[in-house]
C-alpha cells in the first residue's frame, strides 16, 4: 500500500472502505457469539471474504495467506483483527482448502516442474521448489475453490480459441501450456494448482512421457477425464519434431545470410580464398535447409492426415446416427412394406364398398319411384324434343326482335321523317315496256319485280314482305329497300301493322 489506506495493488474496493465509521467497525474483531448479532456478523463476513477474493484476482493468484493478507489490508496503520476467523469460518464452510490438503486429494508427482518463462517470484520456497532443493511449502497457505474454477474457465477459453482440430491441438506439453497461460497466472503455483483442479474434475489428463509431461484437454463431445494413448504419444512426437525442425531452418537461414555478408566483407578486402570457403558453407547450409524444408513438409503432410481422419470419422459418426435415427423413425412408426400394402387394400375395399352403397342407394329409389330404365330413356327422348322444338320458336322470335331492335336504334324521328319524304312514290300501274327493256342491266327491288304469272305486283310484293322466307332474306339483306320498308314508321306500318291499308293491299286487286 502507498499511502497507508489501500493495499499495495489497486483492487475494487467498496465505497465504504474510505467511511471512517463503517471501517472501525469491520476491523473490530468479531464477537464471540454470532447468535448475539447475527446480521452485523453476517455482513462483515462477507465483506472480508469478498475482499480476500477481489485481492486475489488482482494479484492473479488462487491461493492467500494470512499474514499476507494481514499487511495487505492495513489501513492507517492499522490491520483487521478478524481475518483469521473468517479464514477458519471459510475452511469450515469449504471454500478454502489448505494446500498439503490439497496436494493429498491430487497427484502431485508432476508439480515440481520449473520453466524460464516465470517472472521472480517473492517468495523465497518458491524458487527452493524449482530448483528442487525442497519440495515443502508454506503450511498456512489456502486454496480458493472459487478461484480455482474461475481459473478453469479462463484457461479452457483460452485453449478453445487455439483448437482448430481437437485430434492433434488437444494435446499439448506442459511447457507449451505453461506459455500460452502465462498472463493468467502471477507464479507457477497457482498455474500447477490449477491444472491439477483440472485434472481432479475430469477436463485434462496429465500423463509423463519421452521426457517431459503431457497434458491432453477433453473433446467438447467427452464427460470424463480423457485418456493417452500410442497414438497421443505419435501425435506429441510429430509435433515436437515440427517445432525442432522449425528452429533448425531458422538457425541455417540464420547461418547462410551471416556466411554471405562474411564471405562479402572478405571479397572486398581482397581474400577471395577464405570468400570461397565460406561460399562453399553458405551453399551447404542452403541445401540442408532445403533438406529439413521437405521432412518438414512430410511431418505436415502426416498431421493433415491425422486431422482428416478427424473429419472423415465425424462424417461417419454423421452417417451412423442418421442411419439409427432412420431406422427407430421407421420402427416407431410402423413403416413397413406389409403394412402400407395392408392400409392399400383396406383403402380399395372401403372404395368397393362405396360404390356398391351409392348403386343400392339408386336401385332403390328407382323401385320406390315405379321407374324403369326404359320410361327414364323415353323421358329424355321427349325432353330433347320439347327443348328442340323451343330452340327454334326462340330463334325465330330472336331474328325478327333483333331486326326491329336495329331498326329502332339506328333511326330517330327527324330521320324517319327525312327519309319518308325521300321515298318515291308508290306506283300505280304496271311497270312500262321500258323498265322492262332496262331490266337486265338495273338491279330492280323485290317489290317492283314484274311477276312471272297473272298475279299483281302489288300482291306479289305483299306476299315476299309476309311469307316466303327467301324474299325476307332479301329484304333484310338489301340495306337501302328492306331498311326503308320496314324502319320507317308509316311505310312499314301501312304495309304490315295498319289494318285498313294492309287489308285493302292484300284482298282488293284493283286497289
């Protein structure tokens, strides 16, 4: 601590660490009976415990002591005076463990390893353990079981973001670990405590082997602890191999360029011999790096293969449980050959019986309506009789309404009155020897045709505008004689509709 109030490191304290009143109260020893005031009791043993926990994620350890805590958490001179029975409070309620504790309940045979990549450690046994001198440690020291999970966690996160095939990246030596996790930890301890907490709850297996310790991860896939094998083993030399190989043709790459810049400084000063010479190194050194480049390649090569095989057997896997599923689908739902032929049948019988209910259901009515198929034919036989027969009325009422319809919309009364005074005149007397000469080269109208027998015109043309079919083809067809006779009201109405005139056109010869 700088300044007498804080400890040494900056860790989130609470507001009230700077509250004169609140701190004189939590630095007070506790009562010796919790039962006298268990709320006040209870309040400053979690702040104590929650205090020790935040200075060790600070500190980036997994395990406290006392008297460290003790010097850490003075404050104006003055130390808390019931840690040691919030520690025992928290043995009791199994958050800590002592380390021998611990190291019982583990398999301590690997924790003595020491690595280059630790910083000092201030303790002193620390570096005894390394060094491996003495193997003792501090009896007071504690282990966070919270802490040691949180650990866990960060470390297995880590790990992950590296994995990209579990078969070869799960398996890693204990220095390679060590490396990755390093800003994870304060010292070795608290890392080799973690990886045994590790190894304690199934997630990683610490095996010995070819030298050195490896430490394999569990698949994503695995519950229990996993196991090493030959093949672990083949794995961990392959890859051992490629980082030696590495490190080589860095050192002959390294070695060629300072042989070229030497045997360049030689040429210059005129000692072409020693140039040469070293020429000679520089080009051996090129071509054992060109050697370690292709065994470097085969080493690649094998770990691709291994790793396929990873992939290959997820497909597989795939394939099986796919297959397994299929087959428990159809089992459950009774899909089967012989069943959907049986539900088939079932289907065309129920059919068959359809068709035999709707054909008594029609014989039936048949017998109770006194009908035979015989009266149903003649039946049908006289309907399309009587509908024929109407077909043609309506069709000969529609010819003559639609004619009058047309008539009636094209004219209105000032062309009707027009057009009455542009008709000629009707004749009186029988058309002359002239009109008769002209008649082969004029088209005469129906009505002024001379008649082939004694018959009079007038009559004639009475009969055409009434009766005979063709001659009322021609009046319609005709646009300017069978309009004006039968759309203009007074002629048509005269020739046809009035009774006098009609009557008088028709029965009177001399008229």
């Amino acid at each position: 601590m700088s300044d007498g109030r804080t400890p040494q490191k900056k860790i989130d304290l609470p507001e009230c660490w700077e509250d004169d009143e609140r701190m004189n109260f939590m630095f007070s020893a506790f009562p010796p009976d919790r039962n006298l005031n268990p709320q006040h009791w209870d309040s400053k043993l979690a702040f104590w415990q929650n205090i020790i926990l935040q200075y060790c994620r600070a500190h980036r350890l997994v395990y406290f002591q006392v008297q460290e805590l003790t010097q850490a958490f003075k404050r104006r001179g003055r130390s808390p005076l019931g840690l040691q029975q919030v520690v025992d409070e928290m043995l009791r309620q199994r958050d800590v463990e002592k380390l021998q504790d611990f190291r019982l309940s583990s398999d301590s045979s690997w924790l003595s390893w020491g690595f280059s990549w630790i910083v000092k450690k201030p303790v002193s046994w620390t570096w005894q353990m390394i060094a491996g001198s003495s193997t003792t440690m501090p009896s007071d020291s504690l282990v966070s079981s919270q802490l040691l999970e949180e650990k866990c966690n960060q470390v297995v996160a880590m790990h992950d973001e590296n994995v990209e095939y579990e078969s070869t990246d799960n398996l890693l030596e204990y220095y390679q670990l060590a490396h990755q996790c390093k800003s994870l930890f304060k010292d070795e301890l608290s890392f080799d405590l973690t990886l045994q907490y590790m190894k304690r709850t199934g997630q990683i297996n610490i095996v010995a082997g070819h030298g050195t310790q490896i430490v394999k991860f569990r698949k994503k896939s695995e519950k229990q602890r996993p196991a090493l094998n030959e093949a672990d083993m083949g794995i961990i030399m392959l890859k051992r191999s490629e980082l030696k190989l590495n490190e080589k043709i860095q050192t002959l790459t390294t070695n060629a360029a300072r042989l070229r810049l030497e045997a360049l400084k030689l040429v210059k000063l005129g000692n072409r011999t020693k140039a040469k010479n070293l020429l000679r190194k520089k080009r051996a050194a090129v071509n054992s790096v060109t050697q370690v480049e292709n065994s470097l390649e085969n080493i690649h090569h094998l770990l691709h293969q291994i790793q396929q095989a990873e992939s290959d057997k997820m497909v597989i896997d795939a394939y099986r449980a796919g297959a397994l599923a299929f087959k428990q689908t159809v089992v459950e739902s009774g899909l089967t050959p012989d069943a959907i032929d049986k539900v088939m049948d079932d289907v065309q019988e129920t059919v068959e019986l359809h068709t035999d209910i709707n054909e008594a259901i029609s014989q039936g009515n048949q017998s109770i309506s006194g009908t035979n198929d015989s009266d149903l034919t003649a039946l049908e036989l006289e309907l399309e009789e009587i509908l024929a027969s109407e077909n043609h009325n309506h069709s000969t009422v529609d010819r003559v309404s639609t004619f009058n319809t047309v008539s009636d919309r094209e004219t209105s009364p000032i062309d009707l009155e027009e057009m009455l005074n542009s008709l000629p005149k009707i004749p009186s007397k029988s058309p002359s020897s002239a009109t008769s000469r002209h008649k082969s080269k004029t088209r005469v109208p129906v009505y002024e045709q001379e008649p082939t027998t004694a018959t009079p015109p007038w009559k004639t043309t009475a009969r055409n505008l009434i009766s005979p079919p063709d001659t009322t083809r021609n009046l319609i067809s005709t646009p300017d004689t069978s309009r004006n006779l039968i759309s203009t009201p007074d002629t048509s109405r005269n020739l046809i509709s009035t009774p006098d005139t009609s009557r008088n056109l028709i029965s009177t010869p001399d008229t």
